[in-house]
C-alpha cells in the first residue's frame, strides 16, 4: 500500500527566506502526487499536483515542487515565503491505476513564518 | 457561495450519543469523501462514495456509518460517540476522472466527552 512520509513536523522560518517542505512516497509504478495547504480554521486547499509531463510542478502563490521518481520524493519550495504563508502543509499521494481518487496523506509540515 | 459545506461547524456531544455530521456541495461531483483529521496523524480516510449506490470503507470505518442521500449530499454518522472520536473532520469531492483533485469543506469540530 502506498504511504507518505513528511520527516518535518515544524518548520521555523523567517520572513523573505526559502523554504523546502520534504515529502517522501513509497515506490509504485506511478503515482499522483498532491500537496495541500490548510490555513488556521480552514478546510485543505490545493496548492499544486503532478500527474505525469513536466517533473517541476508551479501551484498557487508562488510555491513550486519537484517529482523526483529515482528519490521517490515531491518536495516543496517557495524562494521567499510571508508572513500568510503560515499554515499546515500536506503532502498526498494517489494511485492512478485503481481509478479511486483516494489520497493517501502524510502527517502534515507546520510552517511558522516569523517577521 | 461555498461550493462544499458542513453542518455544524462545532458540536460538542456526550458518549453514547447518536451524532450526525452532514455535508453538501454544489460542484455537481460524483465522488465524496469524509476523512478525520487528528493532530500528528494527517488525514485519514472514513468513508467514500462513487455515487448515490456507491458507497466503500476507507481505512477507518469502525465505529462510522454513511447515508448518500443524494448526489449532492453525504453525512457521516457516529451511532455511538465515544471520546477517541473527538477530532476534525473533512467532507470532500471529486469528479470522476478529475485525476484526484479533490475539494474539501471547512470541517466539523467534534468534542466528545
């Protein structure tokens, strides 16, 4: 079965700096892979998915991540966060052979954006 | 307008109470979810369904019932609450053949005591 892994619970970071968010899946043949972000008292918002083409994803505000299929990873980037950057961060998987739309999450990166 | 809503928003219920948590959506997708969110554990899925005849287990499921009353509604029930149920939780849709992108409501705070 497939499984994520997202190593950083928290992430402290100062405004204007770059920030990676790391996520990790178990191997398959292929797989889709979804990153989330929930702000405080929010349902999940999509923040970028990759599907199959192009392994640099570009998603909504400024954010990025690359599929790297021989690390089995998609991490995430943004060059300079901000302050409304802070949020819950998750990464998700899906398998597109069972044709379920099932994601299978990851525990989630909370990302702290001080000034 | 919210395209996928939930009611209540919050609830506070006793153990042993029958609760029922419901979700509707305007998007016109096929495919609806509820996953609970706890603290350190992500999202973990309950229940989904393909359509009003279509409804599967998720990872879950014990302790959860679901009624698709419609296409565009889908509740979640807790026949009898009990404290590790206390958590947030999530209704969500998708579109058939939409590649996984699912849409999720703004959750249902639930604290059983």
């Amino acid at each position: 079965a497939q499984s994520v892994t997202q190593l950083d619970s928290q992430v402290p970071v100062f405004e204007e700096a770059p920030v990676e968010l790391r996520c990790n899946y178990s191997s398959s043949v292929s797989v889709y892979l979804f990153w989330y972000v929930q702000y405080p008292n929010q349902g999940l918002q999509l923040l970028l998915k990759y599907l199959s083409g192009s392994t640099l994803v570009k998603g909504i505000n400024g954010f990025e991540a690359e599929f790297n299929k021989s690390q089995t990873s998609f991490h995430l980037r943004k060059p300079s966060v901000h302050i409304s950057d802070t949020a819950e961060y998750f990464c998700a998987v899906s398998d597109p052979a069972y044709n379920t739309d099932k994601l299978i999450f990851g525990t989630g990166t909370r990302l702290q954006v001080f000034p | 307008d919210a395209d996928v809503t939930q009611t209540p928003r919050n609830r506070i219920t006793k153990t042993g109470k029958r609760i029922m948590l419901e979700c509707s959506q305007t998007k016109g997708h096929d495919r609806m979810y509820w996953y609970r969110q706890d603290p350190g554990l992500g999202l973990r899925l309950i229940y989904y369904s393909f359509d009003v005849k279509d409804i599967n287990k998720g990872e879950i499921s014990d302790g959860y019932s679901v009624s698709r009353q419609a296409q565009a509604k889908f509740s979640l029930s807790l026949e009898s609450a009990i404290p590790n149920q206390t958590a947030l939780y999530f209704c969500a849709t998708s579109e058939s053949g939409g590649a996984g992108t699912q849409y999720f409501g703004p959750g249902t705070r639930l604290l059983v005591l």
